[in-house]
C-alpha cells in the first residue's frame, strides 16, 4: 500500500517539539505552564532520551567549594571554544547558569549535597578558577547519573503541566510556506505506521546530536541527526559541522563513555610505563585538561608506542587510589560499567580506555532565543520564523571548536528555557496558524513511497554502515589532508546509493526497517556536512586537528596550527549545492569585555 494525501491524518498545536530529551522537555515545560498546547514528539520514552547518558554533572558557578564567579566560566568557555564560541552567547550561558541550576533543584532534582545542604561540585577537565590559574570545583553533580537525574526530574514536571507526549514517532520533514516560514512537520506513529500533519505556530527542534555518523561512538542509537537532515531538506544551512567531540575515556574496545567525573575526583591516565603523561602535556590542569586536549595527547602516547594492551592501542585510567568508599558514593555506574564492559573491578584494578565520538559542536545555526538563524540578502543571521532549535541539535556556538565537560546539560537547560520565554512570546503575537502549502506532505511521501515501492536495492543497515566506517577512517582525532579530500569522495559516491535503500518487510505495524531506512536520510546530511566542512578548514581549531598545519606554540602566523587571520570564522554547509559559506565569530559579549585570542596551554 502506498501512502496518499488521502490518508494522512492532521492535527494542530501551538507548538511542537521534536525530540523529548532535556532541551525538549525544559522548552515543554516553560510552554505548558504558559497554557500553550503542546506536542512533544520522541523516538522513545522521553526518560530513554540521550540526556539519560550525562553522567558528570552541570556547571554552574555556584562557589559552593571554592571561590568562582561566572566570568571566570565566562573565560574558560571562550578558550576552551578556542575562540570559535560566539561571546554573546556564552556570556548569557554564564550568567544565566547559577539561576536555571538552582531552578532545577527546586524542581526537585536529587543533586548530592556537601555537610553543609549545599550542591556537592566537583573540579571538571577545562573549568579553572581566576582566569586559568588552578582547577575549580563548578560541575553540579548527582552521583554520576546527573543527565538521568535531569530528565527524570523535567520528565515529572512535564506530566504535571499537562504537556502532550507522542511516543514512539518519529518527524519526517519540516513545512516551509511560500514565505520560507515554518508551519509544522510530518511524521510517522511507529505503532500503526501511519502518516500524520502536525500544523503548528512554532516547530522547535531538539532532536539531540548525530553521533550515530561514526562507527565508535558513546552516543545512543536514536541519535542519528534527525533535527540536522530535516533542516537541510528545508534548506536550512548546517554550521561547523567539522567540529566533533571525542571524549577521552571511553570504554576500549566498547565505546561506552566513562564519565569526566572519574578524573574530577581524581582518577588519573597511565601509559604502559606507569606513567602519569598528561602532566607532561599540560602541567597545570594534568588529568583536567579540555576533552580535544587530552584525547591528542592520548593518541600521541599511542601513536609514541605507549599504549598498553597486545595491540598497544589503549591507555590505563586509575581509579583504585580513591578507596572503594568515593568510588561506591560518587560515581557507582562508572563501577557497574567497569563490571560490565570491561570485566574490571575498577576498586582494584586500572581501566582500558580511548578517544570515542561524543558531541557535536556544530548544528543548526541559532541565536540566543533558540530561533533558527540563516544566511539571506547579505544579512548573516536572518530569522526563519517558525522554526527553533535547542540543545545538541542546534548551534548558538557556545561550545565553538571545542565543548568543555558539563556545559553540554547547561546549554540545554539555559536555551530550552530562553526558547520557550521566546516561543511564549510569539504565540501571544499570533493567534492564527498560517494556512498550510498545497505541497505540504509531498517531498514525505515521495521518501516513504520510494520505500514502499522499492523491489531490490541496498538494505539500510548495509549503508549506515558503510557511512559510519568512512567516516571513522576519514574525519577522526587525528585528521590529514589528504585523508579528508578522499573522505569528501567516498562520501559523495554513497549519497547517491541512498536513493537505492529497498525495504523487504513493507508492514505498517511497528516496522522498525522503514525507521532505520528514513534515518539513513538524515544520517548522510550530517556526515556530508561534516566531510565537506573539514576537507575546507585548512587549520588546527580545537577538535579539528589536522596533521598537515601543525604548528609550533610560538609560531608567528598560526600558533599550535589555529590560523585567526583567516579562519576566526564559522562554518554553513548548504545541501542543495554541497557548498561552504563562512560567517563571522562574534567575539562581542552583552555587557563585559571581549576576550581577545591567544595560544591555548594548560
């Protein structure tokens, strides 16, 4: 059976969210309790959301433990951005993050405590104290469940604002008008497999990052870019896109990420000598250095042949010096994935560990109320009206070249409130739905019949395969020049085998082929825009390291490889003509001074 106009069914809202993970629900809140309808569309339960993951903690600079202040928040995030971060931006980040922290435990989030009733904080890799000069205790933590202790605690505010949860659907493609205006989206009821209209005034995306691009990944299996493909089906350009995370300790050989916490309470990093080695790369934040950081001199050691293991291709992370008694209070799943993962008894012995994707830092370009920005009529930052993005999905860029540990959950708690205030805003402006275009659900049915009608072909799994080892192979921690030009190639060539996805089982009920077959779709937008983006960026910037422009510390023009003069600038991809235009960095903050660059060391 093929799906028609016919049979589509419409429904409409004030809002719908896409994506069900804790910028969603922190938006979903703020809209309910304004009155507003509300749909929050998930792929999953929303407490399975990949917020569920976060273990560290959320930084704010409470100066619980130690003295702090937000513009020292303010500073760490800039250098840890290497200066790609927006100031504007991270300024509202910092200073709003004590406020929504606070906000957040009288939401009733379990944060543990110190004797005192105050949020325990713990140090975290990057987050120093006066400008740099020694580590500082900012990342709220509960345990080292934190992200699940959020999701829960926005989860059960959610129910008890009456937002509306559509579970198990998944949004297909955005409605643009004539206007260029956003006026709701497809999407598919897993369940019974059919199509559904959702008009709303306002679409906000929180559909998380597209870790699921690599094939080593600590990211869930739902986190396959959808918010990115269906803004670059829109048209909507991709920003820094070259800029992936890989976190320095996740599980060798399974991917499973341990937490920065580890080292916060003091879990050191060991070669095959026993040797401390990070003390050699950054003698003043050692083991708490930012996550790009740590993960080059991780593979340095490696690539020096000292990595342990038959293959010498891990290192050791220490945990057995901080008593049983820490390890049982303060991070106890770090001890169950020890256990499970890598069959260690992390209270006696040391873990293998290795760089692993884990974030994106690119996405959809906004500002700071959450609106999808784009680039139209030589003005940088036009407004989409309709559309928002929030969290992981979306790039306010405060996290620049590089996102420092436990900003990740407050990114997502100042901007999906700051979007929802906005959203608020909007609706009482406009009371009427925009009518919805002729050709609203056609580029969704052409995507769903292509499968429906498809006899023989590539299985989508094969493909999402492929993807992901390209990836892996042409776009890691270390990258070349050349390595990358091959890897725009190869790309390229399996975009054009997407077209040729064939669906064997072609039932509607809880077809879970067709979900994986519809991912693909978004799965190569982010990949192509992350190819393209990289093979362009001929410099070194904080996660996108290329062997080719490495430079010395001194060097005059490009000081450890970042070339300012001519790549202080982001990145946009555009899908319809796989091209790059660039647009400035705003190193103007709100209120304070900018922070100039200079060379990164710790």
């Amino acid at each position: 059976m093929s799906y028609t106009n016919a049979n589509i069914t419409k429904r409409k809202f004030d809002v719908v969210i896409i994506g069900a993970g804790g910028s969603g629900m922190r938006a979903a809140l703020e809209l309910s309790r304004a009155g507003l309808n509300v749909a929050s569309l998930s792929k999953v339960f929303p407490t399975r959301s990949h917020t569920v993951a976060a273990q560290g903690g959320v930084s704010a600079s409470l100066g619980n433990m130690s003295e702090d202040n937000w513009h020292y928040h303010f500073y760490d995030t800039i250098k840890g951005s290497d200066w790609l971060g927006d100031q504007d931006a991270i300024e509202f980040m910092c200073r709003e993050a004590p406020k929504v922290v606070y906000e957040l435990e009288h939401f009733g989030m379990p944060f543990d405590r110190n004797p005192d009733g105050t949020i325990y904080q713990r140090p975290f890799g990057g987050h120093t104290a006066n400008y740099g000069e020694k580590p500082v205790q900012r990342a709220c933590a509960a345990a080292d469940r934190t992200g699940h202790a959020m999701l829960h605690t926005l989860y059960q505010q959610n129910v008890k604002a009456k937002t509306n949860f559509f579970v198990e659907w998944m949004a297909l493609d955005l409605i643009r008008d004539a206007d260029g205006d956003v006026v709701g989206v497809t999407a598919l009821e897993m369940e019974t497999g059919d199509l559904y209209i959702l008009e709303a005034k306002t679409v906000l995306l929180a559909t998380g990052g597209a870790g699921r691009i690599f094939a080593a990944s600590t990211n869930a299996f739902i986190n396959t870019g959808d918010g990115l493909g269906m803004a670059a089906r829109a048209g909507i350009a991709l920003q820094d896109m070259e800029f992936w995370q890989f976190h320095p300790t996740g599980v060798a050989g399974a991917g499973v990420l341990l937490t920065e916490g580890c080292r916060g309470e003091g879990a050191i990093l060991l070669n095959s000598n026993g040797e401390r080695f990070m003390e050699r790369y950054a003698p003043t934040l050692k083991d708490l250095a930012p996550r790009d950081f740590v993960s080059r001199s991780m593979d340095q050691e490696i690539k020096e042949g000292r990595g342990c293991g038959p293959n010498k291709d891990y290192v050791m992370l220490k945990l057995s010096h901080l008593g049983a008694d820490t390890i049982h209070k303060r991070l106890p799943s770090v001890y169950e994935i020890g256990v499970n993962f890598a069959n260690v008894d992390i209270t006696k012995e040391d873990i293998p560990v290795v760089p692993t994707i884990h974030y994106q830092m690119g996405g959809v370009p906004t500002n700071i109320n959450g609106q999808v920005i784009t680039q139209a009529n030589g003005i940088n930052n036009a407004v989409v009206n309709g559309l928002y993005a929030v969290g992981e999905c979306a790039c306010v860029s405060v996290h620049g070249a590089n996102r420092l540990g436990t900003n990740s959950l407050l990114d997502l708690l100042v901007f999906g409130k700051a979007a929802g205030r906005h959203i608020v805003e909007f609706n009482n402006k406009n009371k009427e739905h925009k009518p919805l275009p002729a050709d609203a659900a056609d580029r969704t049915l052409e995507r769903l019949n292509q499968l429906e009608s498809s006899k023989s072909g590539t299985y989508a799994q094969t493909l999402a395969g492929d993807i992901r080892a390209t990836m892996q192979q042409h776009a890691g921690v270390f990258r070349t020049q050349a390595s990358m030009d091959e890897g725009v190639k190869k790309i390229a060539a399996l975009r054009e085998r997407v077209a040729e996805i064939t669906l064997q089982d072609k039932s509607k009920v809880f077809n879970t082929a067709r979900i994986e077959a519809l991912e693909v779709d978004n799965l190569i937008e982010a990949a192509q825009a992350t190819m393209v983006s990289a093979a362009a960026r001929k410099e070194c910037r904080g996660a996108h390291t290329v062997y080719d422009y490495e430079k010395p510390a001194d060097d005059a023009d490009a000081p450890l490889g970042r070339n300012d003069k001519e790549w202080l600038k982001h990145t946009l991809w555009h899908k319809e003509s796989n091209s790059l235009t660039y647009k400035p960095v705003n190193l103007k903050p709100l209120t304070v001074d900018s922070v100039p660059p200079k060379v990164r060391t710790f």
